[in-house]
C-alpha cells in the first residue's frame, strides 16, 4: 500500500491516562517521543496499523533503535510499556498498533479519495463539454449521479459513527453505580455500596457524620467528587485533632485560671479560641467544632 502524507492526532491527546502515566516514567519523555514515530512508521507502511522493514522482514529491538536513533534500553522499555497498556501487539512477528484503524480511519480515508476522484473526473468532463457539449453531457449525468451517491454514503458514516458514540457515552453512563441523596439537606450522595462501607467503618456514629457533612454543604455551597472519601478525610483529621480538656466552672476564674494559663483570664483565653477557630482554612472545617 502506498504511504500517507499525514496521521491523525486528538488534541487532547495529553490528556490521555496512558500518556499521562507513560510521561510519569523515568525515560518517558523519550518513549512518548517512540510513541510518535511508531505511529508516522505505521503512516508510511500504511497497512492496517503494522509496521515493519517488509513483510519479509520484522523490526527488532535493535533495527527500531536504530530507526529511531535511540538507546537500545530505552526501546526495549518502551515496547514493553506498549504491550502492557494495549497500545501495540505482536502477530507472527509483525508489529501491529492495535487502534490504528479505530483512530486513523483508513475507511473515510478511502472514500474521500473516492470523492476527489469522482470529483476531478466531473471536472474535466464539463472541460470537454465546453469544446463538444453534445458528445459528453451523458457521460457528466453518470459521474454527478456517482458524485451524489458518494456523499450520501459520507453522510451515512457520520451518522453512524455518532451513533456509536452515543452508544458509548450510555454504556459508561449505566457502568456508573446510582448513587442516592442523604442527610437532612438531601446533599450528600452515596452509592449502596459506598453506605455499606460507611456502616462497616462508622457502626455507632455513621447517621451523625452523614449529618455533620450535609449541613456544611449547606452552609458552604461546596459539592464533592466522592462523599465517602471526605467523611473518612474528616475523621482522620478528628484523631489527629487533639481534644481540650474541659475547663471546670471553679477554673473559669479567679487566680486558678489565671496562674495556669501564664497570667491569662479566661476572658481572653476564650477570645483567643474564637479567633484560632475563624482563622482555620475553610477546607479544614468543622473538624472538632459542634
């Protein structure tokens, strides 16, 4: 098969969660790099995503370095890393990437050469037909009928293909466990499995902490991505909090009070408290506070 001139590449490409986790690696700057031109080498071969030296002849480790002009290591890191994600597979041999055709979409490819074609061919009919418009106007109507029938079936793809997004998208959607509103301002949500847990971690108070968080969100306007995972965050940081002793009535004041807290009445000590409290980034309340 002929070479491409071009690949596709979504924009948001590095927004995918197996580039993000490959760039996290020690070399993998230069295996997103090897990712890339895996892909222009699959682009210039232009068979169905493989890539080798012929079809008599694979790549090996050793003639992808030297075709990439990297360490042989880095390679060797990089081909693993791809067959471990599902990036790349081996057939008899052959390297293949395993979404080339999902992504490049040879078939569209196909019909748009078709079109240009169809289209060149029209072009240079109504050429002819303006030195001899008699001998050639059939021919014109047969290539305008085939032009016509080609976007339709252009056509046709899109619709289909936005249908299998949409298929998509309601599959991901009915993977997502429901998840059902709690707590006395009905703004906390929690999937069944997500209050089982809650029940198992939290027997004796686990009704009050569903209250606790739902009437800061009330208060605050906040909204959460996991509400088990900010209650379990809140009591951890409760252990962590250290608890005041109370102070008895006797201790309030007088000269107890003050020699036991370095010449400060309780006056002051209680406006020092308040203060340290609305001092608290908003992210850390209301641990410890009733």
């Amino acid at each position: 098969m002929s070479d491409v001139k071009w690949i596709k590449l979504q924009v948001d490409i590095f927004d995918n969660r197996k580039i993000k986790q490959i760039r996290k690696l020690p070399e993998g700057t230069d295996i997103c790099l090897m990712w890339f031109q895996l892909m222009c080498l699959a682009g210039q071969i232009n068979n169905y995503g493989q890539v080798y030296i012929t079809q008599d002849i694979p790549y090996t480790v050793e003639t992808l370095a030297t075709e990439f002009d990297m360490p042989l290591q880095t390679v060797k890191l990089g081909l693993k890393v791809f067959e471990q994600f599902g990036m790349i597979e081996v057939i008899d041999n052959i390297l293949k990437l395993s979404s080339w055709e999902r992504y490049q979409s040879l078939e569209s490819r196909d019909k748009y050469r078709e079109y240009q074609r169809n289209y060149h061919r029209e072009y240079r009919a109504k050429q002819k037909s303006l030195a001899n418009p008699d001998s050639v106007n059939n021919d014109v109507n047969v290539l305008r009928k085939g032009l016509r029938k080609c976007d339709v079936n252009t056509q046709e793809e899109r619709r289909k293909n936005k249908e299998k997004e949409e298929e998509s998208e309601e599959r991901d959607i009915e993977r997502k466990p429901t998840r059902h509103k709690y707590g006395e301002y009905k703004n906390v949500l929690l999937s069944d499995d997500d209050l089982g847990k809650l029940k198992a971690e939290f027997p004796n108070d686990w009704q009050d902490r569903i209250e606790r968080l739902s009437e800061y969100i009330a208060q605050t306007g906040k909204t959460y991505k996991n509400y088990l995972a900010t209650i379990r965050a809140w009591a951890r940081k409760d252990k962590e909090q250290p608890q005041a002793k109370p102070v008895k009535q006797e201790q309030r004041k007088g000269s107890y009070f003050v020699e036991h807290t370095g010449g400060m009445s309780y006056e002051d000590y209680m406006k020092n408290a308040v203060s340290a409290d609305e001092d608290e980034d908003d992210d850390e309340l209301p641990f410890g506070i009733k």
